[in-house]
C-alpha cells in the first residue's frame, strides 16, 4: 500500500546556461512545466522567478512553522531536501496507519468506521505520493539537474 511504482527515473543532466526551458509538442503549441509528476503552478527551471515559487510550493508541503527559518528560504535546496524528507515520514505514518488500524479501532469505531477511515488513508496516501514526486523533482531542478524526455 502507497509504495510508489518503481519505474525507471527520468533521466537527469547537468543543466547548461541557456537551455531551453520550454518544450514544443508535437503540434507545436508551447507547453510548459517540468517532467510529469511536476508540480502545478510552479513554472520550469529557467523561467524568470521559477526558484521563488518552487520554494512557496515547498514550504505549503510542511508545518507551518518552517516558515519562520530564514535558512531554508535563503537556501532553497535544503528547503526542498528537508520537504522531501518529511514528505516521506508522512508516507511512513500513513503506511503505519493503514496496517494498524484494523487492530487498534475497530474496537471504538467499528468495522464500518475502519473501512472508511482506510479509505481516506488511501486517499491521503495517494495524494502524498503524488506530493513526494513532485518535491524530489523540484529538489532535483533545485540542484540544477535538467530533465531529459525519453523518446
């Protein structure tokens, strides 16, 4: 339950001055963003600001008090190393929760409650999954690697 499908990861190079930030399909309209998984609303490394609103996207994904450090908002790759690791202490909890629950509550909440409660342990741990791919490109982009489409 909620672990990821391990295909191959994209493939990552060192980015270069200059490069493209922006594709084209195949019909030629402009198509922008990163690597699927990326997360929406945070425009593609090159972009003007790009870095700014890939940091917002980074801290809405933690507590709410790694706000107040200055070092992560100075120092955007260890804000996203930080966010990737608590991304996945979540996915661990969650995972923890989904093999618990029956045992722990079904006592005080019934079998009716428990199924619901795994449901929206399911749903959550979707939801975070998709969070932790994003931030782990985002990390990567951070770190000046360059997503190269495979064809």
């Amino acid at each position: 339950m909620f672990d990821p499908v391990t295909p191959a990861a994209p493939p990552l190079r060192a980015g270069s001055p200059g490069s493209p930030a922006r594709q084209r399909s195949a019909s030629g309209a402009e198509r922008t963003g990163g690597p699927p998984g990326w997360p929406p609303g945070v425009p593609p490394p090159g972009e003007r600001g790009w870095d700014h609103r890939a940091s917002a996207w980074l801290l809405d994904h933690c507590p709410p008090d790694y706000r107040l450090y200055p070092a992560w908002r100075r120092h955007p790759v260890a804000l996203g190393w930080l966010t990737v690791r608590h991304l996945d202490a979540q996915l661990d909890a969650m995972r923890s929760a989904y093999r618990e629950v029956r045992v722990d509550l079904v006592d005080d909440i019934g079998p009716e409650g428990v199924a619901q409660v795994l449901a929206d342990l399911e749903v959550e741990g979707v939801r975070l999954l998709s969070a932790r791919r994003a931030a782990g490109l985002l990390l990567d982009a951070l770190r000046g690697l360059e997503f190269v489409p495979r064809l």
